[in-house]
C-alpha cells in the first residue's frame, strides 16, 4: 500500500522543496522506495535541487496530453526517483489545472515506490489541493515568523474543509531569537502538533551548491540528524543520532601542530 505525503507551505522561502528532497534520501536510507514530485507548475525547483537539469520529459508534457507519466520518472539514486515539472511556459499554456486528475497520475506511477513524497506549490492552490487522492497525508512547513505561521494557518484551515490529515507542521530553518515565535506559540495557533525542528545550517546550501543532500553531506550535523529522526517518525523506525567524530578531529588538529607524526 503505497504512503502519499503532501509537503505544505502557505509562504514560499521557508525551505519546503529542500525539506522533501532530504527527507526522500533519508527515507532511502531506511530501504524505502522513493517518489518525490514536482506539483509546482509554475515556480518549480525540485529538478534544480536533485541536480536533474534540463530533463527530456516533465510532468508539463505529461499534463498537455504530449508522453506518459512512465517516461518523466528519473531515478537520481538507488531507491529514490523524480517526477520533475519543468519551467517551461509555452508548455504550461496548454495546461488547465482544472482538469487535471491527480488522483490518475498517481495511480499509474503506483508501482514505482512505497512513498509519494509531493513537493505542494507555495501558497493556497485549491485545485491541486482538491484532486489529492484520499489517502493523503500532509505536512505543513513554516518558519518562526509571524507571516509565515499565518500563512501557514490558511493551509491548515484548507485542508482541514477538504478533510485531509494534516501529521503535523515542521519548523524548518530554526535559529534561536526572542523576536520569533516559539514552538508553543506556533503550537496554539496552528492547532496541530509539531512533529519536528530542523535548525538552520549552512550546510544546507553547501550540500545543495554540490547536488547532494545534507544528511550525506554531514550526517553528524545537528541538522542532519533532526532530518534523520524526523524521517524515523514518519516511517514509524528507530534512529540513533550520528555522533561527530572527536577523536578524529582531534588527531587532525595535534598533526597540524605537530604532535603526533604522519
């Protein structure tokens, strides 16, 4: 039975499609089957983020009746695949998001993984939101600011007319200042549980500038390893955080000064 996870944001810029992308690797490494769409049609970025660059076929094609959904998965890794849209807008002009079936699509990519990682468009899109299969379940990103958690209130109220099961919100790029919101205060006002918190790291960027995620970039890092158990949560797994190596940082540092030999 394949698992469909909706990945929300009411505001753009709070690191959604980045979040579904380390969330599929980190899936991958607990053995799951992996498929991460695009269901942005306009501003997507989920193909610039797995390195996936100008590929032959998107989901655009797909929409406009032009190929299959077959010939747009792209497997970027062992278990894990992309279903990119594109940015192509003459493309997108033959495409009316009223009849599109979502529910179809899916349908025929079912075979390809255990879970259905899709990357939402920023913001309320109720004709995406509408044609989610039933199944669905959602997460809600947001950051500590005020725009952001009453935007993502809206998607919350949204989802909640189109009875969809929200898991909970995840407050992505966390750092620590007392003019944002705290965890309890976004707790009260979106009315849903917080199921993880991933800090902000550079690493982030650097991992994306080098086309890999960040749990395989630094998996010892206090980002990757909320990513890691925030993965372990959704799957229903055990997960051990990664431990930084000391000792070896320390051997490093005494051969640099010279006090132990080569």
């Amino acid at each position: 039975m394949s698992k469909f996870i909706a990945i929300a944001s009411g505001k753009g810029g709070v690191g959604r499609t980045t979040l579904t992308y380390n969330l599929g690797v980190g899936m991958s490494l607990f053995g799951r089957n992996v498929i991460m769409l695009d269901l942005d049609l306009v501003m997507a970025n989920l193909d610039v983020i797995t390195g996936l660059l100008n590929p032959d076929v998107t989901l655009h094609d797909v929409l406009a009746k032009n190929r299959s959904i077959d010939e747009c998965v792209y497997e970027i890794e062992q278990g894990i695949r992309v279903i990119p849209t594109g940015i192509h807008f003459e493309t997108l002009r033959h495409i009316n998001p009223k009849y599109i079936s979502w529910n179809k699509i899916l349908e025929e990519i079912a075979d390809y993984g255990d879970i259905f990682l899709m990357d939402m468009p920023a913001g309320i899109n109720s004709n995406i939101f509408e044609g989610l299969p039933e199944n669905v379940e959602m997460i809600i990103v947001t950051n500590s600011t005020m725009t952001s958690v009453a935007d993502a209130l809206k998607i919350r109220i949204l989802s909640n007319e189109l009875n969809i099961q929200i898991i909970g919100f995840v407050l992505n790029m966390w750092y620590d200042d007392g003019f944002l919101l705290s965890v309890n205060e976004i707790e009260s006002i979106l009315e849903v549980p917080m199921i993880g918190i991933i800090p902000y790291d550079r690493e982030v960027e650097r991992s994306m500038a080098l086309g890999k995620s960040v749990v395989e970039i630094n998996p010892s890092s206090p980002t990757s390893n909320a990513l890691m158990q925030l993965t372990a949560h959704l799957l229903g797994e055990e997960y051990k955080p990664i431990e930084p190596d000391k000792e070896g940082i320390l051997s490093r540092l005494k051969k640099f000064i010279g006090m132990l030999p080569d």
